[in-house]
C-alpha cells in the first residue's frame, strides 16, 4: 500500500495498492485492530493508485492513479463500501502522486510528476463531482503539499 485514508468518523480505513490496481477495505474495531471486508480488496478499473483522500463530509473518497493520469471518485456508504462515481474519473496531468483538500473541504489539489504542476478542483459536495479550476506549474516534481487554515 502506498496510500491510506481514514473516514473522519474514525469507523473504516482503506490503502491504495500500487501494484495490483486495487483499494483495500478495512472496519477499525474499538481496539484498534482492523477487520478487512469480506469482498476486499476491490479491483480499481484505472492503474497505479498511489494516494487516497476522503473529503470533509467523509461522503466521498479520491484515488490518484498513477497510471491512468486520472483521480477516481467513489462515494462511501453507511456501511463503508465503495461505489465508483458515474461522473468519475477526473482527468490530470500525467503521474499524479497526491491529493489534498482546503481547510473548508470545497477544493482538491493534485500534484502531478511526470508534467511538474498543481491541479486545483472544485468539489461538489452534493454529488463528489470535481470541476478543474487551473493548472500551476512549478519548478520542481510535487511530492506533496501543506495547506494552512
């Protein structure tokens, strides 16, 4: 696993793996301990996944795909599973290696490698959809990025 992400109630945890193209899908007990789903990991229709975010409202999770040069959007259900968004994917440049949010939850930035740039997206709560904003090139490859309130 590359990435993971952790919904913001603090019930389910899910790891982006790299390497067979697929999401694990983990419930965490009240001791900490993991249980993994009974139909996980999933398969990812893209490749590549390298960095997951679950958005503020904890309704949606995004998947940077490597391989694909795009960003998946599932949405999340009470129970945690996952559901690939009939909008999705978002396009990117190529080899995005990581996802971020604004403090407020209503953009997501994506680092691209290949082609050294930010992406800016608008989200959508209502629906998980992304809208791109602008694209920012910068001097070095992105391996990460901070944001401050």
């Amino acid at each position: 696993p590359l990435g993971l992400a952790i919904t913001p109630s603090g019930g389910f945890l899910y790891t982006a793996n790299k390497v067979d193209n697929s999401i694990s899908e983990f419930t965490i007990n009240s001791d900490g301990s993991l249980t993994p789903f009974a139909n996980s990991p999933i398969g990812e229709s893209y490749s590549g996944p390298v960095s997951l975010l679950i958005d503020n409202s904890g309704k949606y999770l995004f998947v940077a795909n490597q391989g694909s040069s795009n960003v998946a959007g599932y949405s999340i259900g009470s129970d945690g599973s996952l559901t690939l968004l009939t909008t999705s994917p978002f396009g990117t440049g190529p080899q995005p290696s990581f996802i971020a949010t604004d403090p407020n939850g209503k953009y997501l930035f994506v680092g691209n490698q290949q082609s050294p740039s930010v992406q800016s997206f608008s989200l959508d709560g209502s629906s998980g959809t992304l809208t791109a904003v602008s694209t920012y090139s910068v001097p070095a490859t992105p391996t990460s990025i901070a944001l401050t309130p």
